[in-house]
C-alpha cells in the first residue's frame, strides 16, 4: 500500500466492535453450534445475553433481514459483511419470538436499536440465547480482535476489526 492510498480509499480500514446485548461475551470456539465454533461461516465472537434487546456490533447498513428475524446481515462502511445471529437452531422458530425493528437499506449506529428476542420463549423452547456475531467475508478481513471478554454491556467497545 502505498504512502497516500489511504486518500483514494477514504474509507477506515479498522472499524470499532460494539458488543450486541448485554451479557457475557465469549470467543466463537466456545458457541455451542458447531457451525459456528468450527468458523464454517466465518470468524467472530458471541454473547452470552442477559436481555433480549439486540443493537449493531458494528455502524454501517442493513443488507439483510432474515424472514425468520433471527438473524440480520449487516455490512460496514470498510466493506465487512456482518450475521447477527440471534440463538442457536432458531431459524425453525418462523419468527415467533424475534421482533426486528431495521428495515434493508437502513443507516445503523452503535445506538440503533435493531432487534428484540424473547429470552424466556427461547428458554421454553429449550433452545440456547447465545447471540453470534460472524464476519462472513473472511477474504476481506485482515486482522479481527476481541479485547474484551465477560461480562459487557451493550454499546461497549470491545474489540475491533481491519479491512484488507
């Protein structure tokens, strides 16, 4: 990379990390879905929530949301593609205890407010809560890091990733 590439781009290759919910953020390898643990979908991290209310882990746009509304894509301004993934095996649930507030297209902020669950339903429903944050387009992730673990409210820096 040259000298003044950085002009052209006029894009920040290292973006802050939110954390999602409130609750007890833990490394991917722990997810108890092996789909994730296993990175078969990409890296990141996931939480542990102690509520159901979900907001960005990163600032960027809304590309997707699932018509199931457990899990969102979102994709940040330095071209990361981001899943939300809300619960694990919650995809057979058909919505039912997901509310998505964040519409395709939409503008999203560390404040934006983009997702509630359930916990208790998901809890009835013996399905686990845990929130997972994935970086789908590992080819254009040139360094990813969690520097906070346990116990974090929602809002908190706690990590970062960097653009190729």
């Amino acid at each position: 990379m040259g000298l003044f590439d950085f002009l052209k781009s006029g894009k920040e290759k290292t973006i802050e990390l939110y954390n999602p919910v409130d609750g007890e953020v833990i490394p991917i390898e722990d997810v108890s879905d092996p789909v994730f643990s296993q990175k078969m979908m990409g890296d990141g991290y996931g939480v542990e929530p102690t509520n159901g209310e979900i907001y960005p882990p990163v600032e960027g746009e809304v590309v997707s949301v699932f018509p199931t509304k457990h899990a969102l894509g979102l994709k940040t301004d330095n071209g990361i593609e981001v899943l939300v993934h809300i619960g694990i095996d919650t995809v057979e649930l058909e919505g039912a205890p997901f509310e998505v507030f964040v519409s395709e297209g939409d503008k999203i902020t560390s404040e934006t407010k983009i997702a509630q669950v359930d916990l208790e339903a998901l809890k009835e429903l013996d399905k686990p809560d845990t929130v997972i944050i994935v970086f789908t387009n590992m080819d254009d992730v040139d360094n990813f890091t969690i520097d906070q673990n346990g116990p974090q409210t929602h809002g908190e820096v706690i990590g970062s990733v960097t653009a190729k």
